[in-house]
C-alpha cells in the first residue's frame, strides 16, 4: 500500500498495523454495535445539493466558534489513548489542528499530560474534556491545569457515567500497554489501567473512579470552580438541551459518543433537527477515521435563543 491519501486508506493501514487490543479499542461500539452502524448509515443518507455559477476562485468556510475564528467547521473530538496508534499521539494531534487552524480537545484519559500537548500546541484552540472523578480535588486539579495550560472551553463528557460494554474489550481482557500511563494523573489512577483484570480494565477503571452521581446542580459546582466556558458533550435531545442552557452553560455537543456508550441510542446526526435554529453543533471528526458533516453557529445565539424558548414557550 502507498501513502494513505483517505480516510479508507489510513483505516486499512491502521487495521494492518496496530496490535489487536488498540484497534479494537478504537473500532469498538457498544453491545452489537447497532448504534455504530447507524451513525455510519445516517450519514450516507445526506447528499450535498449542487449549485453551480457561483464564483469558487476565493472560498472560505471559517466558522466562530465560542468567540474563536477557526478555519472550517470540523474540529477533533476527545478520544482517549492515543499513543497506542502513536508514539506522538494527542501531541502530533494537537499540532496537526493548530496548523490547519481548528479545534483540538483534549480527554481526560489522554496519554499525553495536558502540559505536554499546550507546549506542543502553544498557538492552537485547545479545549479540554472532562470526566467527574469522585474524588472532587483530583477534578478540580484537572480543571485549574488546564487553566494554567492555556485550555479555551471545558467539554464535560454527560453521557459516560459508566463506560458502554465494549465486547471486543471484555474478550480481549482490554489493558493500556506498559510502556504507556494515563498522562494526566500520578500514581494509581495512572497505572491501573496497565493491570490485567478479568474483562476490560477501562471499565474496571471508570467504574471506581468517576462520580457516578454527577446531575444538573454539579454543572453550577463545575461553573464554580472555573472561569473557562463549558460545553456539554453527549446531549442527544431537545429537553436536555434547555435544561444545559438554564444550567449556563455555553453550548452543547450533540453525540452518542461514536456509539461506544448506549447500544440502540439513535444516531447522533437523526437527531439534529430537532434542535434546527436553535443550535451549535459541534459534531467533531475523530481520531478514528469517522468522517462527519457539521453545522455550525454561533453559540451564544443558541443559548439567546433556547433561553426564548424556554422562558416563552414554558417547553417543559
Ligand atoms: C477511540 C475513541 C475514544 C474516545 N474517547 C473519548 C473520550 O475520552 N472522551 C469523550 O468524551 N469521548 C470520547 N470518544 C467519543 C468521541 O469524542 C466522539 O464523540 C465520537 O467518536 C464521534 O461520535 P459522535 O458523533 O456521536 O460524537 C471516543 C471515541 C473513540 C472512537
């Protein structure tokens, strides 16, 4: 094979080259992957409508995103453990979106520090995705350095309480490889994840260790302990949408989480219009070769606006 120039071409050279533990880990849905499959059919159930005579020399498709000029309307989403695909990982990711000019986030579960990815991205948009850890000062710790880091937006991650049952993980006995730790953190929380447990030793490590009780008050905790926007990732209905604009928070990501959480949720793109005037959708690329389309807006004219609605209308 010559050098990858699509996303089917990386997605071949990965399934040749990465070791079976890493490729399921990043391949994987939930249960049957019903829900995987679907976010991949429902995007081939768009079409572009063609237009001609209209003067493409000059051509511009920057967005604002959170106040942000960034070059196009695609960024990349938060996907854990990148390392396993390269040594470079979230860091040569982070580079990559600074040149091009758009959005890198950052996850929790990285295998880069956060410090590590803002010196190897110093110019770049960076946001950082967060998990609610039980232990309340490990968050808050995660939250003020990515402060310091020079981090835009915080992407709190709403619909991974408990991680989704990966099959592929569980018969693989899922492990991060020894040579790698879980950047962010120090000690145990950083090495658990080496250990090899009866099924997934992911879900071992979320199920111990993140707040599983999280609900609407603990975004005004969040809002609390931080300057830096937050942005809600994994909303896949209108009502929670309202409920994110009273809570304050300054936009939303529409996702089922590449279907890795809930088999059988719908996916996320069926669910746009129901938002349609009202809303950003960052819906970002990731890591894994998953190509998407994305509607863009300005942010703060869908919380003006879910506001509207909520306070107009009485949706609830
Ligand atoms: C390998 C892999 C790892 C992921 N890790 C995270 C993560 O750490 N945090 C997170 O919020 N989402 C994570 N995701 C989900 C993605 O951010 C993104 O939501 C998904 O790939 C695209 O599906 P969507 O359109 O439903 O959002 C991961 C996805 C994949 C494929």
């Amino acid at each position: 094979m010559g050098e990858p120039i699509c996303i089917k071409d990386f997605e071949e050279f990965a399934y040749k080259t990465l070791p079976r533990n890493a490729l399921d880990y990043y391949r994987s849905g939930a249960g049957q992957q019903e829900t995987l499959a679907n976010n991949k059919r429902a995007y081939s159930n768009y079409r572009i409508r063609p237009r001609c005579l209209r003067n493409v020399a000059e051509t511009d498709i920057s967005v604002t995103v959170q106040g942000e000029h960034v070059s196009m309307p695609v960024g990349i989403s938060p996907t854990a453990m990148q390392r396993m695909a390269h040594p470079d990982g979230e860091c040569a990711n982070a580079k990559a979106a600074q040149d091009m000019g758009t959005i890198f986030i950052l996850s929790t579960i990285s295998t880069s520090s956060i410090e590590e990815v803002a010196e190897a991205a110093p110019r770049g948009i960076k946001w950082f995705q967060l998990y609610i850890y039980r232990d309340r000062e490990v968050t808050r710790q995660l939250v003020s350095r990515a402060e310091h880091a020079g981090f835009r937006a915080l992407v709190l991650t709403v619909d991974a309480p408990f991680f989704g049952l990966r099959l592929a993980d569980i018969r693989n006995k899922f492990v991060l490889p020894p040579h790698l730790k879980l950047a962010n953190f120090q000690g145990t929380k950083s090495t658990d994840i080496n250990k090899s447990k009866a099924g997934s030793s992911l879900n071992d490590y979320v199920n111990s260790l993140f707040d599983q009780t999280i609900e609407w008050k603990d975004i005004a905790w969040l809002k609390s302990i931080t300057k830096l926007p937050i942005i809600l990732k994994g909303i896949l209905n209108f009502e929670d949408a309202i409920m994110a604009a009273d809570a304050g928070v300054s936009g939303i990501i529409v996702s089922n989480h590449g279907g890795r959480q809930v088999d059988t949720w719908p996916a996320s793109v069926s669910q746009l219009r129901q938002f349609q005037g009202y809303l950003i959708i960052i819906d970002f690329i990731s890591f894994c070769e998953r190509l998407f389309y994305y509607y863009c807006m300005h942010p703060l004219l869908l919380l003006e606006k879910l506001t509207n609605v909520n306070h107009q209308n009485s949706y609830y």
